[in-house]
C-alpha cells in the first residue's frame, strides 16, 4: 500500500494485519527502532495539529527515520504565494521518501498522490477524510474489546463537518453485525450520502434525539467538537454535553472516546473515570502510525 488516503481503501483483512503489527510494536517498541533509518518524512501541516502532527513526527524517529517539517505550511511554505499541492509534492518528493499532508481543502490528499512522485499520508482534508485517526480509533476498539464485529457504537456531537467520524464509519461498516446511533444538533447530522453507504453494508443507522434514546449498554461513545472553522454562523453551545452524571447513566463497560481536542462537550469530571478512554486513544496513535510508515515502505516484516 503506497498511499494512505482513505479508509475505502482498506478491508477487514488489511486493517487487522495493521492492527496486529501496531500491537507488536507496542509491545515492543525498540525492535523497529532502526526500520527507517534510511528515510526522511515531510511534515506538511496547512492547518493547527497537535496529535497528529506530534504523533506522526514521534513515530518517524522511533523508527529511525529523519523529518523535515514547517510550524504551519499555509503561512510558511510557497503556499502563500499561490504554489499548487501538486507543485509542491513535486518539489519535496526531491528532499523526502514521503509526505503526511493536513490541509483544508476536502480533495488535498488526493491532489497530493496524483503527481505519484512518493507516498502520500492524509492526516485530514477538510471535512472530507481523516483515515489514520479512524485506524486509531478503531485499533482502540479492538483493543478493548477483543474485537471490532458486533460492538455498538454511538457517534455524537458534529457529524456533518466531522473528518474522523466519516473515516470511522466506513471503517466499522467492513465488520459484522455492527450498529451505529448517532445523536447532534439537526444542523450538524450525518450527510445521507453516509446513511446511504451504511445502508448498501448492511447497517441501519439509528438516529437518535437525546441521550435517553441511546442504548445504555453501548460499546462505545464516540464524541466529537463542533467544527466552528469549517462554517460560518453561530450555532451555540454543544448541547449534548457528557458529564459523570450522563455518563454513570451508560453501562460500567461503555467506554468514552473522542479524536480530541475537546471543548465543552465533555465535562473534565470525568476524565478519571476508567471509561474516559480518549487520552489512551490519543496515545494508540504514535503505534498505529509506527506501523503505516513501516507499511508504506514494506518494512513491516
């Protein structure tokens, strides 16, 4: 796999050799610390990161790689002098083996691999895609639980705009007997073009009102911030808030996730709570993005 652009481009079966590898490394860590020592990583982040960028940037050293990298590529790169992705892959593909890209625009990541030039990372496009967070999150879940087939899965807070909750999706909808609940504001519901894509799986999507329409044995609540800078206007306060009084209404075994950062939409009084699950989450993805760099260079054996 050159490229990591989308999670349509996984299956079952590539996601769980994924996961194992992550697992494996996370065991053992200093075992791969030399498996990219003959490579350097791009960093190119057009818009505000802190796991991700961190996480990828970590997981290129531990591996041995090098990085090179700008603070924010939309104000220091050629970017803002109207220099094209295209014509910027071009250029780095000159200084680097591969390049992670975040960039505001839906199709950046696919403008980037277009030119063919090295292997291109998507580390979120818009309000498109963010595959290797849902690879996280989804390796969380599996994590927890053994496996990703049958669990039940709440999606909260901004799924219109959400980048993570649209890669998760279609990557829960490859495993079996899965449902899916989702619970925002009707202004920020899912787009039907990804009801309609559960549907074709084999999924019905439950849409839900409130929180007492949730199952309360869920697997996992998936929360995720209103994406104030993808649109304009002023929609208010996030009205499904999760504090420890919602929360100790979900079963001892429901666990709490978010891609982060959060906002307002969940209380810190339950941060200590064994279910809050979004700070492990955070940390699973220096290993899940360990082993996508091993992947794209074959260094995965």
């Amino acid at each position: 796999m050159k490229h990591v652009l989308s999670s349509d481009q996984y299956t079952k079966e590539s996601l769980e050799e994924l996961f194992d590898l992550a697992y494996k490394i996370k065991q053992n860590p200093k075992e791969y610390a030399e498996k990219l020592n003959d490579k350097i990583i791009a960093i190119m982040f057009y818009e505000p990161s802190t796991r991700t960028r961190l996480s990828f940037e970590t997981a290129a050293l531990k591996l041995g790689a090098k990085i090179i990298t700008t603070e924010n590529a939309a104000e220091f790169s050629s970017s803002i002098k109207g220099e094209t992705i295209e014509d910027t892959v071009k250029v780095i593909s000159g200084y680097a083996d591969a390049m992670v890209i975040r960039h505001r625009s839906d199709t950046s990541a696919m403008q980037a691999a277009s030119v063919n030039k090295i292997p291109i990372l998507n580390a979120g496009a818009g309000k498109g895609e963010h595959p290797t967070q849902a690879l996280l999150d989804l390796y969380t879940i599996r994590e927890k639980r053994g496996t990703v087939d049958g669990v039940r899965v709440a999606i909260l807070g901004d799924l219109l705009h959400g980048r993570t909750i649209h890669s998760l999706i279609k990557l829960l909808s490859l495993y079996d007997n899965v449902e899916i609940y989702g619970l925002s504001k009707e202004v920020f519901k899912l787009p039907e073009e990804y009801i309609e894509m559960l549907r074709e799986r084999g999924i019905e999507y439950k849409k839900c009102n409130s929180f007492d329409e949730l199952p309360k044995d869920l697997d996992v609540i998936y929360h995720t911030r209103i994406q104030a800078e993808r649109f304009e206007g002023d929609f208010g306060k996030e009205e499904f808030v999760i504090d420890k009084k919602v929360l100790d209404t979900f079963s001892k075994d429901t666990i709490l996730m978010h891609p982060l950062p959060r906002v307002t939409e969940i209380a810190t009084d339950v941060d200590d709570d064994p279910r809050a699950y979004y700070f492990k989450q955070a940390h699973n993805g220096l290993y899940v993005r360990m082993a996508l760099l091993l992947q794209i260079f074959d260094r995965d054996k």
